[in-house]
C-alpha cells in the first residue's frame, strides 16, 4: 500500500473508532403530557379544514364509482352538500361555528380541550350517532354495497 492510502485509511479508522465512542445527543425531554395532550382552537380549526378537504376528496372519488347504489348515491350527495358548505363559507362564519363547536366541547371553558374533555365528547357522539334510529345507521344498513 502507498503511504498516503495508509494514512487514509487509519485517519479514517481514527475518526470512525472516536466517534464510537462520544456520546450520543440526547433526545428532547418530552413535552409536558398536559400540555402536549391539549387542543387549542387554532388546531381545531385547522384539524376541521383539513378533514373537510379531505372528505371532499374521498366523497368525490367515491361518486365517481359507476355502480353506486341510488341510497348511496344520496347519501354521497348530502355529504358533499354539507362539506361544500363549510369549505364556502367565508372565514369568519366558518370560524365562528368551529368557536361554537370547540366551546361546546371545552367544558371547563379554559381555551384547551384536554384529553378527559375529548373522551366525553366522543361518548356524547357516539350515542348520538349510534341510536337505534340515525339516518346513518340505517343508511349503512339498507346499502349492500358499502359494507
């Protein structure tokens, strides 16, 4: 071997063997779990944008399915309707109704919804949505197609 091909490779043998041995960073301190388990509206809102262009998405591609059963299909429709409302709706309205909503939802009225304030939220939907008579229910019901 050349001598410089000898340097080469033990200054990179040196290198490799001293950086085995210097401590690894340290990973961040997680966040505090009360604050990072918290919702401010902000997020909220931006969560709710997000889900609905999303869902106008996924409602779009869906109604151009060829073979959708007419149930489905109004389904589908009345969906869309109900997005397409929120995603036109100036700013200030939308933002208004998401207010509204995150108060309701935010029982202890300080600004965050916390974890506790989302499970009784989800609780409160649920049974709502789960009755025995919701249009949703018995519009999966009646649809062969979508199950």
């Amino acid at each position: 071997m050349k001598a410089i091909a000898r340097y080469a490779l033990v200054a990179t043998a040196s290198l490799f063997a001293v950086a085995c041995h210097l401590p690894a960073e340290a990973a961040p301190a997680p966040a505090d779990s009360a604050t990072s388990d918290t919702i401010t509206f902000e997020q909220y809102r931006d969560w709710r944008m997000h889900f609905i262009e999303e869902r106008q998405l996924q409602i779009a591609a869906e109604l151009a399915e060829k073979g959708l059963s007419a149930d489905r299909r109004a389904g589908l429709e009345r969906q869309k309707a109900y997005y397409d409302f929120f995603a036109s709706m100036p700013a200030g309205e939308r933002d208004r109704r998401f207010r509204d909503r995150f108060d309701e939802i935010d029982t202890n009225h300080d600004g965050t919804i916390d974890h506790n304030e989302r499970a009784a939220w989800h609780d409160k939907q649920r049974a709502f949505y789960d009755r025995p008579n919701s249009y949703r229910r018995e519009t999966a019901a009646n649809d062969p197609g979508h199950r």
